[in-house]
C-alpha cells in the first residue's frame, strides 16, 4: 500500500490566517489537533497500485464527501494545483466528522479512495482540504519528470552524479554515492530558494554503494538534492519535511555517522551549485547559516536556534528543515568549446598566480590600453568592459596583456564554487581567497557574469578558449584536502556540525574522523575536516573531478593546496607512494595535464618527495633566496643560493629534473613583493580598510625594510627577479607584482576584497606606482604607503620602468634554451669567484659568477655576476668563447633605471677584463 497525506484545515468564520501544515499523526484514519482550527489527518490509498496523485494525468477529479453518523454535513470537489489537490468545502455540524476522499479517472472508473476522521470545533465552518503524494511518491507517473524503470535502478551501472545520456531534455540519470545511508530521497525544485521540493522519489542502492534514480524529459538545469537517513537517524513513517524528529537517535554515532533528513544535500558531483550556504537569500529572509547545522538543547543549550523559518521560537538545530534555503545542484550539459591547449613545456612555463576576481575588478582595467601605450610592446592588451569587471569573461580580455608581458601561463587561485557570494566589500571578513571548496565540479557561481544556472560553466570555458588562443595554459589552484563544510562547532561533544552535503551523505567516506566516539576530525590542513585521502570514494571524486576540469573545462594544469594530506591515506604518515598522489600522476600522464604539489601541510614539508610526475612549489627556493638578497647564506633545509639557481639538484633529480620546481619568490599566502622589501613585519591586525585589518599570517617572512630606501628597493626586487627568472625551474610571479602592488603590509589578505588585492593598472601608468589614488569607493580612507618611491625617467619605455624590466626579462627567458632546460644535464651551470676563477662556496660568499653554457644547446653562453655582500665588488670577467665577447644585456643597479636596467644585444655595451658589480645588484652578460 501506498500511504497518501490527507491534510484537513478547518478555519472557523472569524477571520484568521491559515498556519502552515506540520507532521501527520503516524496512524492512519486518525486526527492530530494543534490548535482549535485546525486537524492534520493520515489516510490510506487503495488498491495498492503503485500510482501517484500530483500531476497524474490518470487522475481527473478528486471528490470529498463529510458525513458525520450517517449523514451527510458537507461535499466538495478538489482542484488539481502545482502541488497538490486541494479545494474548500463548508461544514454544517460539529463533533468527529468522516472525510471520504474519491479519485476518478477521466472515464468515471474508480482510481482509489481514502478516508480519515477529523473533529470540527464549530458548525458552519469552512474546511480547506490538500491532498499530496506520500513521501517519494510525489511525481509525475508519466511524462516530464517521470520514472523511468524504477524496477531497474537497484541493478543499474550509471556512474556518480547527474547525465543526459542522450543530451538535454531528455532521461536524466542520477547516481549519488552512501555505503551507510539506509534510505535516500531524491528531491527535484524549481526555484533555488523560498520553496520545498516540487517532486521526490525513493532511490534505489546498487551493490557498489551507489544510490541510482533516473527520469524522463528533464529540462536543463535542472535542479536538485537530496536527504538522507542512516543508523543514527533511521527512517520513520511519522517524518515530514518541515522540522520533524521522527526517527532522530544522535546527531552523530559511535562509527562517526551524521544522517539528517531534515538537512537537504547538495550533490558532491553537481556540475554547478545553485547558490552558496550563506546565500543573499538566506540574509534577506533574516534567517542565519546556522540553520544548517545539527544539534539540540539536549546537547548543549547554544545548539538552539530562533529565527523566522522558527517562528522565532527556539528549536533544536537538527529539527530545522533546510529544503528551502540549502543550496541545490544543477543538472547541466553544455557544449562551449575550450580551444587547443597550447601544452607548453613545464620548462618553458612562465606562471602568472591571480586571484579570479583580483585580476580585473579594478576599475583601472577598463582603460588598459591607454595606461600601456607608452610601453609600444602591447599589441595584444585590450580593455576591460567595464560590466564584465571581476568576472571569468573579463578576465579573458587579459589574455593579450599576459601574452605581451612575457607570462605563457595563467594560475586562478580557486574558482571552484564556495561560500562568498556574501563576502563584505566595505570591510575585511569572508572568503576573498576561495579556500573552502564546496563543490569539485562547480565553477563559482560568484565569479561569472551570467549567473544564470549554466551561466558560469559556459562563461569559464569561453574563458579558458581566449586564453587558449592567444596560446596561453590555464592552471587552478585546487583544494581537495577539506571541505567548505568546516569543522564540528561543539569542542567538548563534537555533534554541532554543518551538513549541506558530503557530511550528511557519508561522513566516515568523505572525512577522515578522529576520537573514540568518532565525533571529531583529523586535521593537518587548519580547517577542521581533512578529507579521507585513503578512502576510496574520495580519491574516485578527486580523480573524477580532475577529468572533468581537464576533459570538459578544458585546464591545463592543477596547483593542489595542501598537497601532503592526499598523501596521508586518511591519518598516516605522508608517502610518496600513496595511492591517491600516483593515481593523479598517472591521469596527468593519460590526460596530458601537470600537476604542481604544494608539498606542506601544517604538520610535514616534503618538498621535493612527491611521486615522478609531480612539480612542487619550492618553499626552499624561496626561503635560501629571501635570506641571499640579506647576505645571509644559511640556506633552506640544505638548499643554499646556488643550489636554488641550479634547479634545486638533490631535491628534484629523483623526482624528473628542474623543470618541477616551481620557484616562486612570493604567493598569494604572505607579502607581495612590493612589501616584502618594505615591512620587516607583518602589519595585519593596524590596518584600515580597504587593506584590513585581518588575522593570522605569520612574522616569519624573512623580509626586509631596506631602512625605508625606496630606491634600493625597486632594485632589490629586479634582483629577485632577475635571479628567479634566469634560475633552472619554472618562474611564478604573483599578480600585481610586476607594478607594484602593495597591501600595505597585510600578509594574510585573505578576507579582503577591495582595491589592496586588485590590480590596480594606473600603477603601471606612473612612475610613483604607489601614490596613484587607490580607486575605492566603499569608504575606506587609507591610501597606499608610498613604499617604492619615483623611478628615474626611462628612456626605453613607459615610466614604470621595474614593469618594464620584468617584461624585458620574461623575454629574454622566452628567448633562449639556455634558460628552459627540463635536465640538469643538457646545460652545464658552473660557479666561480668573482675574480674569475675557482675555488667558489656558496656557504661563505655572498658574491660570484654563474656561467651557463647555453652554447651546448645551440644558445649564447651567460654570465651571471651577483652581489649581495653589501659593499662593490670589481669582478674579474672570463675570456669569451672562442670569436664571441660578453656584452652586457642587464644591470640591475639604480643607476641604469633610466633604460629599464636592459640593453637589446644589438645595443648592447661590450664587456671584457673587469666589472664592477654595485652592491644588492646582479649583472648579465650575453655571448654575441
């Protein structure tokens, strides 16, 4: 038997307004009275054929009948509406009435009929009678939305998430994987948020733990979700949605699992989520994201919650029913091609690091090529619209100012979907930086011009084609260590938790669970909730994510934060042969993909001990050369500034050469390099907005002030950069830098989005960057810090002259072999004194040459003077190659800004017998 809900609302003749409908008592033919007006009632539907009510086309009337001993007290027929029969009928008698309900076909024959009883208060009452389906049963039998073969589905082998295996419109197959969940509803919605579920349906399990249900003529974009019941909360007949606890044992049991049906679900493989947890929705309705956790006053007294989806009464968290406002997934398919990958080299890659947003949300862009025309080396620049401004389709308008500054690869910080659709723009706070993922297959909905539903998906892969064409590689920086879920909110129970997905479907699968009762989380990310790296369910998600993101949205290449914890195997030890590090190494290999580790987490650095295949950003690198430009030669964990030039040798020989150290001097995660020369400490907690304040961060920056000249530090940045760029391994320059942009010190900007961390372009336009105005518009009073002062006049190029070195340099990298070497072997790099001969150490000198043989690979030979002793040194210069001589093509020292610290090898000053190299300087030389 199928088991129909039949409500009964008797509103008596005073006016009054009609509350919604709650839980029906649990047996049926009986009457659950809440208030004088008004009954909740039960029936049974018979016969038993496995027919639904709403929206059955069998179904062409529903007549009610109310009789009260014997005789009739009032008659009336239901109206088909969107969600249920209902209709209104007038009661001439009190006491316990019989409601008979009857359902005609469009011939007159019989379908079923249900009755129940219910008590009326006062003669001459008007009832409002609504019939719906019983739970899973509430769908079209025939038609949009239909089940097709629902007998089948138990047995079926479509794989994880939702397809249109015969294109849009048509059958749409869902898979969502639960080996402990014990029943799955799978729920369809027309709107995102203010409404329940329009259809349900009871999914089936396969033997392989995946939950399978699949419909007919289902339009795109569809959306969708789920609930799901489990040992801790097993199903109930007596559950409804709208804050029921029927069926409730715990919040979370001893295996650590955390079922809730009162907790919609989002689909860990949605292709796009709807809206973020903390939507704009949710704050209009005044209603908090608290809604989505699970707990209860029998846990603590804190894990209550009042507000209007309460009736501003307080209930127990795990009571409120989330359908209305939880974040919904996106059926989708979409054919927006991507372009030809360019598959650079890693040796060749040149890697621009850029926050999505950041990159184009300054106002500044608009008028780009204005700003650039003094430089005459941008062709390709074009200007920002001004509406498409800190989006996915503005940021594909900066592929020809990335392609004329010399950059071949462009690295988005993470672009997939998580929560900041609310993040303040008139203060610190939020999730600027985006690492707290809550869907691997959605691009972030926050990011996209049309935020349509498949708005973003079409708008990142018309993205990644203008990237594409103008032959440049798109990288994502991605973060499949923890979930956008967080941690458990109760320290001393661990039972308040958020559950919009991976939590609520198979906790003990997703998250790698800690303590006896299981109630807690192993974290080694300072997140809260490691992700399970050895289970089997989470590797398959993060392996099929990376295809999806490779195959469909057309990336190039994957930055994993946090690398370490995928090769933990839940809470182990980190190996290099872990399952989930050599199966992403293998893919990268099938796909043609790279893979770059960022091989720390916050209890292991193992830089440089990732399987073959995998490039790592190298922490030494950068750490052995901040501590170099000081005059400090102690080195990173053995790495000393030499070794950093030659590729980091001992650390990645074993691991497939120097093209897989990625040597960066700064990132998103510390000071941009505009402030690592200008703050010895951080100065996070002081500032105003639009720079801060924010937390965190860390004084362990190895920076300098430079004693405040300004000067020298413009030229201690060309340093940097002339080290980093001629270095053996793979340049990442991080956004901003290459004009000057400053925070003012904030090193842990990540919840500040403002003009501080947007390319503010007008920077590149003057030669005293950082007195430009900042452009903000919210309030915010602080200015700049006028850290690099005012370049000398160049006479080769716009007025940013360090914006015009960097471009120079990037091309002179670009240029030459020497400089894109995959082996330690195909170039020889050897060391010698400045006085030209042997006997060179890096552990006692600050100064030296570095010759790099490019003539083995059909190059001009380099050599490199470097300085950082604190006083000029007169260096004593080889004898060219046999028919060549050394001309000088760059010199980082203040004195040469006035030509951009760079000579074209065609004007180029020859040099022989001496040269001297001015203190915190560094000096190129060119066969010609």
């Amino acid at each position: 038997m199928i088991r129909l809900f039949f409500f009964v609302l008797a509103a008596l003749a005073v006016s009054c307004s009609s509350p919604s409908l709650i839980a029906p008592v649990s047996s049926a033919g009986t009457v659950g009275q809440q208030s004088n007006s008004w009954h909740s009632v039960q029936v049974t539907w018979n016969p038993g054929t496995a027919r639904g009510l709403i929206n059955d086309a069998a179904v062409a009337s529903v007549a009610v009948t109310v009789t009260m001993s014997g005789s009739s007290i009032g008659s009336g027929n239901l109206v088909k509406q969107s969600s249920a029969w209902s209709g209104s009928i007038s009661v001439s008698a009190t006491g316990l009435a019989n409601f008979t309900a009857t359902a005609l076909d469009g011939s007159g024959n019989l379908l079923w009929q249900g009755t129940s009883t219910a008590n009326i208060s006062n003669s001459g009452t008007t009832v409002t009678i609504s019939m719906g389906a019983a739970l899973g049963n509430n769908h079209p039998y025939s038609g949009a939305f239909s089940p097709v073969s629902d007998s089948t589905w138990g047995t079926a082998t479509w794989g994880l998430g939702a397809t249109f295996p015969n294109g849009a419109g048509g059958t749409l197959e869902i898979g969502i994987y639960s080996a402990d969940a014990t029943k799955m509803l799978l729920e369809i919605y027309t709107q995102d948020t203010g409404a329940s579920a329009a259809y349900d349906y009871w999914m089936a399990k396969g033997s392989d733990n995946i939950w399978r249900a699949s419909l007919a003529q289902v339009p795109n974009g569809t959306l969708y979700a789920f609930r799901a019941w489990g040992p801790n909360w097993p199903f109930s007949s007596a559950w409804t949605r709208g804050n029921s606890s029927a069926g409730y044992i715990s919040d979370c049991d001893s295996l650590g699992n955390r079922f809730n049906p009162n907790k919609v679900l989002y689909d860990p493989y949605a292709l796009e989520i709807s809206h973020d947890v903390d939507s704009t929705a949710l704050a209009a309705s005044g209603n908090s994201d608290v809604i989505f956790n699970s707990g209860g006053a029998d846990v603590a007294s804190g894990q209550t919650y009042s507000g209007p989806i309460t009736g501003n009464v307080a209930m127990n968290l795990r009571n409120i029913d989330t359908g209305p406002y939880a974040p919904k997934s996106v059926a989708l398919v979409d054919s927006t091609l991507t372009g030809t990958k360019p598959n650079i080299p890693e040796a060749n890659s040149i890697i621009y690091e850029t926050h999505l947003r950041g990159l184009t949300a300054h106002p500044s862009c608009v008028n780009l090529t204005t700003l650039l025309s003094p430089y005459s080396t941008f062709p390709d620049a074009a200007n920002v619209p001004d509406n498409l401004r800190g989006t996915y389709a503005g940021a594909a308008y900066m592929a020809g100012y990335l392609k004329d500054l010399g950059i071949n690869t462009v690295e988005f910080l993470p672009v997939m979907d998580s929560d900041n659709d609310t993040n303040p723009t008139t203060k610190s706070g939020g999730n600027y930086w985006g690492y707290m993922t809550n869907g691997f297959f959605a691009p972030d909905r926050h990011y996209a011009h049309d935020q349509s539903l498949g708005g973003p998906t079409k708008e990142f892969k018309q993205m990644v084609a203008a990237f594409h064409n103008a032959g440049l590689q798109v990288y994502m920086d991605v973060v499949y260590n923890h979930t956008g879920e967080g941690g458990v909110w109760d320290a001393t129970t661990g039972r308040e938790a958020q559950l919009v997905s991976f939590r609520g479907l198979d906790n003990r699968a997703y998250y790698t669970l800690s303590g006896t009762s299981n109630g807690f989380y192993w974290d080694s990310t300072g997140c809260g909730n490691n992700f399970n790296a050895g289970s089997t369910p989470e590797q398959n998600l993060v392996l099929d994510s990376l295809k999806y993101w490779s195959q469909t949205m057309g990336v190039d290449g994957f930055r994993f934060d946090l690398a370490v914890e995928l090769g933990r195997n839940g809470s182990g030890a980190f190996s290099s042969t872990a399952p989930l590090l050599t199966s992403i190494a293998s893919l990268a290999a099938n796909d043609g993909f790279k893979i770059i580790a960022e091989p720390w987490d916050t209890n292991n650095s193992e830089i440089g001990q990732f399987p073959a295949g995998w490039a790592n950003w190298n922490g030494n690198y950068r750490d052995s050369i901040r501590q170099f430009m000081q005059n400090n030669l102690a080195g990173a964990n053995g790495v000393g500034w030499a070794d950093a030039f030659y590729g980091d040798y001992n650390d990645f020989n074993a691991e497939g050469g120097p093209q897989k150290s990625v040597n960066m001097i700064d990132a998103h995660d510390g000071f941009t390099i505009t402030d690592l020369v200008s703050y010895g400490t951080q100065t996070n907690s002081t500032l105003s907005w639009p720079f801060g304040p924010s937390d965190g961060g860390t004084n362990s920056n190895i920076s300098n002030s430079w004693g405040g000249n300004q000067t020298l530090r413009r030229q201690i940045i060309r340093d940097f950069w002339t080290f980093q760029v001629l270095s053996r391994g793979i340049p990442m320059i991080e956004w901003g830098d290459e004009f000057g942009r400053t925070v003012n010190g904030n090193n842990n900007a990540y919840d500040v989005d403002s003009v501080a961390t947007w390319n503010n372009y007008n920077m590149l336009g003057s030669a005293s960057p950082d007195t430009v105005a900042t452009g903000d518009t919210t309030g915010g009073t602080a200015t700049y810090s006028n850290n690099l002062g005012t370049f000398a006049t160049a006479t080769s190029g716009g007025p940013n002259t360090n914006f015009a070195f960097l471009q120079d340099l990037l091309k002179l990298r670009a240029a030459h072999a020497a400089f894109q070497q995959a082996s330690y072997s195909g170039v020889t790099i050897s060391y010698l004194t400045t006085a030209g001969g042997s006997g060179f150490s890096e552990s006692s000198s600050a100064a030296g040459e570095i010759l790099v043989k490019g003539s083995m690979v059909g190059d001009s030979d380099f050599l490199v003077l470097v300085n950082m002793t604190g006083s000029s040194i007169a260096n004593t210069i080889p004898a060219a190659p046999s028919g060549k001589s050394w001309v000088r093509v760059i010199d980082t020292g203040s004195w040469a800004e006035a030509n951009d610290n760079y000579w074209s090898l065609a004007s180029a000053t020859q040099i022989s017998g001496s040269y001297t190299v001015n203190n915190q300087s560094i000096v190129v030389l060119e066969t010609r």
